[in-house]
C-alpha cells in the first residue's frame, strides 16, 4: 500500500507539473506575445462589431484548451498514452489560431490564415490514429513509460510539453513588423501616441504601412513637419493614406482617418488626389495642411512646396519654422538661382554646408551613406540626398 501512494503520489505530481507548465506557456504566450494579432483577428472575424480583452481572451482561451486535454485524458483512459501527449491537441489548436500571416491586399481583410488551417487539422486526426494503432497493436505497452522510475518519467514529460511549446512559438506568426503594426493602432484606438512613436522608433526599415502609422501618429501628437523624417519611410506620398490595396488600417476606420484630416468620401482617391481635392476646395484643415507640404517632400517636390508653404506659413527669418520645412526651404534656396522662397538660417546653413563637405569628403558610396546616415540621418537633406 504505501509503494502504491509513493507512485501515485509521483504520477500526481508529474500531471501536475505539466499541467501547471502548459497553462502558464498558454496565458503568458496569448496575452503578452499574440495579444494584438489575437485582437486584430477578432476585429476581423466579427468586422469589428466586437473587442477582444487581452487578459479575458487569454484566460478563457487558456481554459478552452485544458478542457480540451481533459477531453483527450477521458477519450484515452483505457489506453497507454504519456500524460505529456494529452496536451497534443490543445497545443496544435493554439498553433493553428496564431498560424496567421499579413495579407497582400487590404481587400482581403488585412489577415489571412496560413497553411495551419489546413496541415494542423489534419494532425488532430493523425495523432487520435497513432495512439488507437499503438496501443491496439501492443506497441505502447511494450515501450511504456511505467517501466521507468517516476523521476525520469516526470523529466520525459516535462521534455514532451517542452516540445509542444517550441512548436507553437515556431508554427505561429512570429512577423515582428505585423505585430507591431497591429500594437501601433491599438496604441492608437486607446489614444496612447506616445507608446505607438515608441514602437515604430524601434524599426530600422518600414514598409508603406508602418510609414502610414508613422505620419498619423506624429500628426496626432502634432508633431508630423518636426520629426517625419527621423523615421523610416518607404513608398513617398502615396504611403501617406490608406489606398484599398495593399495600404490600409486593420483596426482604426478609414472614415475616421479621413475625418481626422477634413473629410471623408466614398469614392476612394490617392493621396495627392485627396490633398490638392481638399485644397482646392478650401477644406483643409491644419493637419491636412501638414500633409499636403509633407506630402511634397516625401516626393522631392520642392518647388511645389515652396509655392505652397506661404499659403498656410509665414516664412521669414524671424518666424520659427518646423524643422524638416525649413530643412527643405535651405536645400530648395541652395538649389535654386531664382527662388520664389528665401530662408537664411545661420546654424542651418552652416549644417549644411558640413553636410556637404563630409559628401564630397568620402568617395566610397556606401561609406559615404553610412557616414551621412549617421551624423544627419534624421534630416530631410539626408531623405532627399539618399
């Protein structure tokens, strides 16, 4: 009797144990690591009639899969089955509700569903298959785990669920620039601007789409013609403003984007179409205002910058600038014989002239890059030059 409760006491321990370390990977895995590309494949499941909560989704996702482990622990009481194989399919149930990857198109609603959804299902019914055949066929009574001593039985379970969690995190969509790109707009949805412009500061390249999250942002915190040029940008205007294609939002509203800068309408236009449709009929406001000149610079238009800047800014040398516009208007004077717009700034100039003494000072092309990178990569002459 008493060697009895020592091995049930050992095998409750065991179960225990792997229990308790699947739950933990379970929650922490949902709600910190998948917790935005959790929300953003709820928006789209429900068209955003519904708001998935980071700590309830967790939980109740987390209950879902030990329920069904308890199921499989039921199904195969009669069978020789490892305590660690029972959390096989909660464990191909979460990879396959995270095996989601960014769309190609806007149209196709932002997320689309990897081969997960096809492979993992059929690994439900593979893995109810191996374990009728082993033990019908005697297999598992021959390799069973009971021949083992309890420690080492607990560690080869441990091993096993191991196991399973590595291929979770290696199944699941690991995409850094989608997962921020879905925590930038819930920054946004939750007003947090700051931590949105935190997160995209980390990202040493951008896609259009990080590139839009990136002028909106600055414009919320009001800072878009002071530091858009600090960021990585890709895709010039265009970049700018959802497009139906391969530009758009995943959980923030077009309409409310475009209301944002003045207007919204069903017919969908590009960037510059909407700005210069917007200017032409006076509805620019002043964020719409700092697109538009923005919008200019980002396609090295500086002549219709500087035909437009004194339409919503008064240029002079006694009047504080943001600082990419008079960046611009020193390369647009510098450039120009007859310039409509004249800017002298002392410190600025002389920036620039270093800037181009440090060019000219370098002959290797990527080394000048890099050299020019470093000590004037968050100036609009740099976006311009390179």
């Amino acid at each position: 009797k008493l060697m009895n409760r020592v091995k049930y006491s050992q095998d409750t321990l065991k179960r225990v144990l792997c229990t308790f370390v699947f739950t933990l990977f379970s929650f922490f895995f949902l709600y910190f690591y998948q917790a935005d590309l959790m929300t953003i494949i709820q928006h789209v499941l429900s068209e955003g009639q519904t708001h998935y909560n980071h700590f309830v989704g967790a939980v109740l996702i987390t209950i879902v899969l030990l329920l069904i482990q308890v199921g499989v622990v039921r199904l195969f009481q009669r069978m020789r089955l490892a305590w660690a194989f029972t959390f096989v399919p909660s464990s191909l149930l979460l990879a396959m509700i995270t095996d989601v990857r960014q769309s190609a198109s806007a149209a196709n609603g932002f997320l689309e569903f990897g081969w997960g959804g096809y492979v993992l299902p059929s690994c439900f019914i593979l893995f109810f298959v191996v374990v009728w055949i082993l033990n019908s066929s005697g297999i598992a009574e021959k390799y069973s785990m009971n021949s083992m001593n309890q420690t080492r039985q607990l560690w080869i379970n441990l091993a096993l669920v191991l196991l399973q969690m590595l291929f979770v995190c290696g199944w699941s969509n690991s995409d850094r620039v989608l997962h921020d790109r879905v925590h930038v707009e819930q920054c946004l949805a939750d007003n947090d601007v700051d931590e949105a412009l935190l997160t995209l500061q980390q990202h040493s390249d951008a896609d259009e789409n990080l590139t839009m999250l990136t002028a909106y942002s600055l414009s919320r915190k009001g800072e878009l013609p002071e530091r858009l040029f600090e960021f990585p940008l890709k895709g010039g205007s265009a970049a700018l403003m959802p497009n139906g294609d391969n530009i758009g939002f995943g959980l923030l509203a077009d309409t409310t984007f475009y209301a944002y800068l003045g207007n919204a309408y069903l017919q969908r236009m590009s960037t510059m179409h909407y700005l210069d449709y917007q200017r032409r009929h006076k509805r620019l406001n002043r964020r719409s205002v700092d697109y538009l000149l923005c919008a200019y610079l980002m396609d090295k238009k500086l002549d219709a910058f500087a035909h437009n800047i004194t339409r919503y800014y008064e240029v002079n040398d006694s009047v504080q600038l943001p600082k990419h516009y008079k960046e611009a208007l020193i390369v647009y004077t510098h450039s120009h014989a007859n310039p409509c717009v004249v800017l002298h700034d002392n410190v600025l100039d002389a920036d620039f002239e270093d800037m181009q003494k440090l060019e000219n000072s370098i002959t290797d092309a990527r080394e000048r890059k890099t050299a020019l990178r470093d000590t004037y990569g968050n100036t609009y002459w740099y976006y311009y030059m390179y």
